[in-house]
C-alpha cells in the first residue's frame, strides 16, 4: 500500500511538472466599423464591415519546453465576421493560420502547416495597411501580398533566431500535383533588420501556377474549387504561369516622428497558362512604390498620412495601368486593448484594364483594395472603426 502511494505522488508529481513546462494561450481580435465609398460599381454604399484595421479572429497558441533548448509550438487561427458570424478565409476553419513545429533556442525554428511568406513577414509590416491604415489602404489589389490576402498551404518554413537584430527565414510549399512536381508550387525567402530607430525588411516570392486549387490565389476556399481573383488591377494576368513578388521596405523614427518606404517588383510571366487568354504567352509588369509618415501625437493618439504610386507596363495590346493613391489615418488607444480610429483612402486610375480572359479592354478603374471597384476612374472610402484585443 505505502508503495501504490509513494507511486502516485510520484506520477502526480511528474504530471505537474509536466504541465508547468507546457502553455496554450487564447487569443484575438474583434474589429468592426461603418464604411462609406463614394463608388461601388457605380453607387453610393454605406456599410458596416469587420477586420478592415487588422483581421477578426481568434486563435490558439502553444509550447511545450522539451528540453536542452528545444520546444513544440503550434498555432490555429480563424478568421470571421463580425456582422454574420461567418467563417472568413472563404470558410476555412483556421483559414489565418495553422501549423506545428519545433523551435530551437540556438538557430531558429521549422514549422509545417498553412503559414505565411516571407514577403509578408519582413517587408509586409512597414507597409502603412498592416499599421494603421488597415487593408483598404493597401497597395492596390493587394497586388504584391504585402498587406496578406494570400496565404500558403502545404509550407515548410523556417525562420532564424535574432542575430543582433538580424533575422532571416524562408518558405517552401510542395506542389502535390503527381506527375508535375512544379504546379503550384511557392516558395520565398526574406529577412529583417532592426538597430534602433532604423527597421529594414527585404522578401522574395514565387508561385507557381497560382490561380489554380493550392495555388497562392486560388487557396482562400473551403472547396476544391480556386477561388476566383475579382480585383480589375490585375484579374487579367491572373492565369499566369508564375507570379514573382520582390520586395523591400524600411522606417526610422526621429522622436515621435516615423517616415517609412516601400518598394515591389511583381511579375506575371506566362499569362494565359491555366486558363484560356488573348495574351497568351505575354508577362504583365508592376511597379509600386509607398511612402508614409505617422507621428504618436501622445502615447494614446496615432496620425498618419502616406501616398503609394502603382504603375503597370503596356501588356501587348493593352496601355497599362497607372494609380495614385492617397491615405491619412487616426487612431486613439481608449486602453491598451482598446482603441477606436477614423481611415480616408483616395485612389484615382488612368490607362487601361483587361479582362480576365484578356479579351475585353476597358479604361482602368479605381479599386481600392477589398472594396467592390469603382465604375470610373476615382474611389473613395472612409471608416470609423473600434477594435478590441483580447
């Protein structure tokens, strides 16, 4: 009998330890607001919408220390609206984010699972959409990914430890089409600087065949059917064989001041590859460039302004696209969970657009990112918003 009880406190002992060793954090966001576009598809639209200055969602998040430095983790992330209910990601259940891994305390960590690129983690947040513009105030159509419309499925990804500011890491999701071992397959590379004031991101991203079902656009759907590119900036380049983002960016804070730059070279090579095209064979090239400034008015208000230049090359036949577009942000911390803040974006377009098939060639239309696009060439949209941490 002694002996049974000397056993069970020694279990009982070693499953606490256990568990002191081990942690699953719940967490999320609820963002909601009222929305007014002077031109959607031709109207007027005062609405309200959810996750527009950062994504609603809930998630999960553990570690397990398994010693000598090593540690499991893992994340599941779901998005959703706040209005309806509905699963966002168009109706994944951890349509954000969701993989397992293991971290090391001396070289980095590798996790596999749904995740994102590179591009989106060391370029992606000096962008002014990923802090305190929100992704309408992403660069049009989201064309090079910094502002995170697309995740990736199927990805190994590692990522470095700090290095004195430095970190690096990179990204590659298998294909898993038999027979052709390059179909929709991605892959990217990145890395990060940080001294101080002075923050400096630089990513590379390649898709393969990125429409299709698993490609980079065609993954955000519950179904086996590719959910479809909408935006006119670039739906008529949509079937291209591979899609190419380079990208950089950096800041430096002066004070209570911050100006910020960034800068992408995105490629469609190979347009009408998974799908039939009148531009068959052509390559679509886009040119963005962001500045921004935003200034801590007090350590509970934000302001911020900044302007992004799109430019598109003539694609055979058709005269590309140029945007200008204009954003200025505030936002006041009500705690440090809380805040509420006002969004104004002003895109106007000039040039040409095509259709996805590369048929039809029409006068660009503005399309602020996330919004249904105007019928000519000049979109606005403000936003009042409150969001709320948990």
């Amino acid at each position: 009998m002694k002996k049974s009880l000397v056993a069970l406190a020694a279990l009982g002992a070693f499953a606490c330890a256990a568990h002191a060793q081990s942690s699953v954090t719940l967490y999320g966001i609820i963002d909601e607001g009222f929305n007014f576009n002077t031109n959607s598809g031709g109207h007027h639209l005062y609405n309200l919408s959810s996750g527009v200055l950062q994504g609603s969602r809930w998630g999960m998040r553990g570690t397990e220390d398994l010693g000598g430095g090593l540690k499991a983790i893992f994340v599941l992330e779901n998005g959703f609206d706040v209005n309806t209910g509905k699963l966002g990601q168009g109706g994944l259940m951890f349509g954000r984010q969701a993989y397992v891994g293991l971290g090391s305390s001396q070289f980095g960590t590798v996790t596999l699972g749904r995740q994102y690129d590179s591009i989106v983690d060391y370029v992606g947040p000096l962008e002014v959409g990923d802090q305190w513009g929100g992704y309408i105030a992403a660069h049009p159509g989201d064309l090079d990914n910094f502002n995170n419309a697309y995740r990736t499925n199927n990805a190994i990804k590692f990522t470095s430890v700090n290095y004195a500011g430095l970190t690096f890491g990179g990204m590659y999701s298998v294909g898993g089409i038999a027979g052709d071992y390059s179909r929709n397959q991605t892959w990217s590379l990145g890395a990060g600087y940080t001294n101080g004031p002075l923050v400096l991101g630089v990513g590379y991203l390649n898709a393969r065949t990125p429409a299709t079902n698993g490609g980079l656009f065609g993954n955000n759907t519950a179904t086996t059917t590719p959910s479809a590119v909408t935006t006119p900036v670039y739906a008529g380049f949509a079937s291209a064989s591979t899609y190419q983002v380079i990208g950089a960016g950096g800041a430096y804070t002066f004070g209570a001041a911050t100006f910020g730059a960034t800068y992408s070279n995105v490629k469609f090579y190979g347009i009408g590859s998974t799908s039939p095209s009148a531009l068959n064979g052509e390559t679509a090239t886009f040119n963005n460039a962001e500045v921004s400034f935003k200034y801590q008015i007090t350590p509970a208000l934000l302001a911020g302004a900044a302007y992004n230049y799109t430019k598109n090359n003539d694609v055979g036949p058709v005269d590309g696209a140029t945007y200008h577009q204009g954003m200025v942000g505030v936002d006041y911390f009500l705690s440090k969970r809380t805040d509420v803040y006002l969004i104004g974006v002003y895109q106007h377009a000039s040039g040409e657009q095509v259709s996805a098939n590369g048929a039809t060639i029409t006068p660009a239309r503005a399309a602020i990112n996330g919004l249904t696009a105007s019928s000519n060439s000049n979109q606005f949209t403000a936003r009042v918003g409150i969001r709320h941490k948990f």
